[in-house]
C-alpha cells in the first residue's frame, strides 16, 4: 500500500478536541482557584501573597464564623488544632473586614500561646 504525495493524517479534528479540553480545564479552574469561602479581605499598600507551599489557612468570615483550611471550626478546637502544626509551618490568616477584631485577636492569641511567630495576614492590595 502506498500513500499518495498529497494524503496524510488530518490533524484538525485532534486540535479541535484539544481546544476543547483546554476551554474545560481553564474554565474548572478559575473556579477552583476563587475558594470556597467567600471573604472581603482588607486593602493594604504593601501587600505581598504567600509563597509557601506547605500552609494552613485560617479564615474568619463576615459572619465570625471560623474555618481552618474551609472546615468549620471553633476558638477552642482550633487551639488543639494548632497544637499539632508544626512551629515552622506557615499559617495564613484571612480575616473578612466586616468581622470582629475580637476573634482576630483570639486567634492571634492562640498562635502566640503557642509560640508559633510564621503567620501572614492577608490583604488586597489598592
């Protein structure tokens, strides 16, 4: 069998596939990337993002409601919680800007109870 100078394989139904999964994983992950909690974070003029990979979350919503790592939880479990984290693991706090500075202040005082000095608080910048 021989194949003709002007045959060959067609490629553009694979590129139109293609084009297709990438529109799905593009479009799954900004999802994925808005979080599930949502949370109005206060602006600040020097504000940097966490680079750590190995980071626990703390999150205090409008409603004063806390989570660590989207899990509800409250003051008291969550002081066992970080009993078990590691001193050097980065913990980032995300405090909604309609919520008590009361609980932020708790929380506050849970990490330094636990002598546990790697924290970032985050904002969003102007």
């Amino acid at each position: 069998m021989k194949i003709k100078r002007g045959e060959g394989l067609n490629i553009v139904p694979f590129i139109d596939i293609m084009l297709v999964l990438l529109a799905i994983v593009l479009s799954v992950s900004t999802f994925i990337a808005q979080g599930k909690i949502k949370v109005e974070v206060p602006q600040a003029q020097n504000s940097e993002q966490a680079k750590d990979e190995k980071k626990r979350v703390i999150i205090v919503d409008s409603k004063n409601q806390i989570y660590l790592d989207d899990h509800p939880i409250n003051i008291i479990d969550l002081k066992e919680a970080l009993r078990k984290v590691d001193a050097k693991t980065l913990i980032e706090l995300k405090s909604d800007k309609e919520s008590k500075f009361d609980i932020f202040v708790q929380i506050l005082d849970v990490l330094k109870e636990k002598n546990h000095e790697n924290f970032a608080i985050s904002t969003k910048q102007n």
